[in-house]
C-alpha cells in the first residue's frame, strides 16, 4: 500500500517535470512518505526527516515535503512541523494530490503549507497517475479505510472509513495494466473482503470483481491483500479454484492463536473459525500457500496464549509468517491495556521465529524435484547469472537466466532448497 502511493507521488512529480534523483543530496524535492503503523517506522520516518536539515542548509531551494499516515494522526502533522521549520509542505492520506499544486507554489514563492484534511474524506480520485516502480508486477488499489477497529491499530483513525472504487473504474485499470503488458496485478486494500459493501450492498463483492477481472484475457496473474479472517468467505474460495490465472496464495493475518486474545483484538473470529476456514482453502486448493501475520506480547498475552498461538502455527503450516512483537500505538484502546514485559515478549517472538522458519524449510523440501511455473520478475540480487521469480504459490525461486527472461513465464525445476529459498533450472 505504501509502495503503491509511493507511485502516485512519484506520478505527480513526474507530471510537475521531475525525474528521479538518485540519492536525497542530489534532489530538487523530498517527499517522506511516511507510515506510523509501528511505533519503529515511525521513528525511522522521524529519524530521516531530521537528517534533512543539513541538506536544507546546503541546499536552501530543495524543497522537503512529508505525507502519509504518521501527519494525519491527531496533531501530529503541525508537530512534525514544528519540531522541524524545515518541512515546507505537509500533507495527510487523503489530499495527496495537492503536490501537483503546492510544489510549484514552494518553488515559486517559498510558501509554507500544512494541510490535514482532518474531517471529511474527499472522493477517491480516478484520475491519478502513477511512476511504477515494481516492474513485472502492478499494484490496483480497489478500496481505500477499513472499518474494522481492531484494538491496536491506528489505520482506521489515520486511513477513515472503507471506501470502495467502483467496479467500472477497477476493470478499466486493470485492462490498461494488460494492455500495458503487467504480467501481474496485485489488487489492494486493509480488508479486500469487505469491497463493495459500502456502495454496491451484498449486490456485488470481491468474489465477483475477482471473477470480473480473471475473465480479462491475456496471460496474466492476480493476487489480492489482504483478507480479513471474519470476511473470507467459502464463494471466494470457489472463485479461486475455477480460474488458473488468480493465484493460489492468500495472505489471511490470524495475529493470535488465543480465543481471549483474538476477543481483545477485537478481530470478531475464534480460533475454530480460523481454523475451518484455512481447512476450506486446502480442501479446494490443496496448493495454495498461505502466510500470516503475527504478533505476540499483546496486553494480557499469558504462557498459554502464546502456546496456543504456536499450536495454531503447527496446525496450519504457512508458508511464511510476518511475525511481530505488539507496539503501543497511542490513541487506540490497546495502549490503555497492561503492557506485557518487553523481555517476556522477545522470548516469545524468538520461539514463535523459529517454529515458523523450520514449518518454512520443511515445506521447502516439498517443492524439490517438483516443476512450477515461475514469473520471473528481475536479475537474482544474490546470485551471478541468475534470475528470480515467485510461484504461483507465491514462493521466490532463483535460476540460471538473463534479462531476456524478465516478464516472462517460465517452467522451472526446483532443485535445491535452503530456508525460504528455492533455487532451480528451466524445462521446455
Ligand atoms: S483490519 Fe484491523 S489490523 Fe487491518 S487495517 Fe483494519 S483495523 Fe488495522
């Protein structure tokens, strides 16, 4: 999500004339688009803003703008400047679109804005334009918000409401990306699940749009993020398994395997229905990988909570695991709760690491000697001569292959595992 407005703003700059700098010194504008989920991004965000007064002063003509969820928290946008006189222009989530005209306002006059639209969200502009950046791959928002409160997250307060596109609008977008030769189409939003509810009832939903946009011909992918646990329904599941080109990966973040944690998250799902729910996937999509977020050393998080969010972890199996200790995000009811000792939630996290890196590598070595198709997305990182790229299961794969290969499907023989990495040779 953030990556994806990281375009948008790179879109405007680019419509304003700008072309990418290669290191901050070097930049006419900075703009910091910032995140304020955890309590670590946001001091990173914070860190690296301070570090631009030194530019400034060489550079007074650059011009310093900061948006994004860290400013639309409550004053926290006329904080930031003040603490920093530096920032020339502030902006929330949902008026990014002014860059297009404050840059030039800076530019020419050395004007001063902070603009949070702190009360009314104004309608989903269509007609953005974005600078991609994640090659093969192209990210579509379809809804924007969440409604969901869960009791430690900050979203819904810096985000607002769910706001769904329409249908129309999504096709539309999606068919440029096809014709604009996307080999794969990420559609985005805090609870796809929940799309349309806000603008079309139960008359149309994600299970639909998903089906609307997987009959778009050409050889492409789709992948969607994330589903909300209470929301994932059985038609979706169906939806999944009639068309080869939606990905059988799906990102379902359970964030505790405790009934009285799940309550106190105020997540509206019991472990059970957790747990029928990933047995319906498998039943359906014996194939599919799926990954999770999770958080341990949430307030009143006991022994036995953990220990039950470990079993859960066994009893699924995911395919990979974004795991975090709990941050106190102020505003939200959980940073009211008892805090659980820091070090109580370092050995957890720790435990938790290594129970999903050895589920990780065992299902590794299932992959090996197995043939897949891989999308090969760029020049491997790591490995000389090699490129990269993911399953439909959503797995990274490296291979021997040049830049030709890139944007290409390829079949590929998994030879060796290691971890989470799965290294093979192409097939005809
Ligand atoms: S579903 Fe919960 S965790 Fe996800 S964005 Fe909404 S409030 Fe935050």
């Amino acid at each position: 999500m953030n990556v994806h407005e990281s375009e948008k703003i790179a879109g405007i700059l680019t419509k304003l004339g700008y072309i990418e700098a290669n290191e901050g010194e070097d930049a006419d504008v900075v703009v910091f688009n910032t995140c304020c989920i955890r309590d670590n991004a946001e001091r990173k965000a914070t860190g690296h803003i301070g570090m631009m007064k030194t530019e400034k002063k060489k550079n007074p003509d650059m011009i310093v703008a900061v948006v994004g969820c860290m400013t639309q928290q409550d004053g926290a946008g006329r904080a930031l400047k003040e603490k920093f006189p530096f920032i020339d222009i502030v902006l929330g989530t949902s008026n990014l679109a002014l860059l297009e005209t404050y840059i030039p306002s800076v530019a020419a006059s050395r004007a001063k804005y902070v603009d949070i639209d702190d009360n009314e969200l104004p309608p989903i502009n269509e007609n953005e334009t974005f600078y991609r950046t994640s090659g093969t791959n192209a990210w579509l928002n379809i809804m924007y918000g969440c409604n969901n409160f869960c009791t430690y997250c900050i979203v819904p307060y810096v985000r607002g409401r769910e706001r769904s596109r329409t249908k129309e609008a999504i096709i539309d977008e999606f068919k440029r990306l096809v014709d604009e030769g996307y080999k794969e189409i990420t559609l985005l939003g805090q609870n796809v699940n929940s799309y349309g509810k806000d603008i079309y009832g139960n008359s149309y939903g994600f299970a639909q749009l998903l089906e609307d946009l997987a009959k778009v011909e050409g050889k492409h992918r789709i992948r969607f993020m994330t589903s909300h646990p209470k929301d994932f329904n059985r038609g979706l599941i169906d939806v999944i398994a009639a068309y080869p080109n939606i990905c059988n990966n799906i990102h379902l973040p359970v964030q505790s395997g405790s009934d009285k944690i799940l309550k106190l998250m105020n997540r509206h799902y019991t472990r059970d229905y957790y747990l029928d729910t990933v047995a319906a996937i498998r039943e359906k999509l014996p194939d599919c990988g799926i990954t999770t977020d999770i958080m341990v050393g949430f307030p009143y998080e006991e022994e036995s909570d953990f220990l039950d969010t470990l079993d859960l972890v066994e009893k699924v199996r995911y395919s990979n695991a974004f795991t975090f200790v709990y941050s106190v995000r102020k505003g939200t009811p959980a940073a009211e709760m008892p805090q659980v000792d820091p070090l109580v939630a370092k050995d957890r996290i720790m435990r938790l690491i290594a129970a999903q890196n050895r589920i990780t590598k065992e299902l590794s070595k299932e992959y090996e000697n197995k043939v897949f198709e891989v999308l090969c997305e760029d020049l491997s990182p790591t490995k000389k001569g090699c490129v990269c790229g993911r399953t439909d299961s959503g797995r990274l794969v490296t291979f021997a292959g040049g830049s030709d290969l890139i944007g290409k499907f390829c079949n590929v023989r998994i030879t060796r595992s290691q971890s989470a990495s799965l290294f093979g040779e192409t097939e005809e």
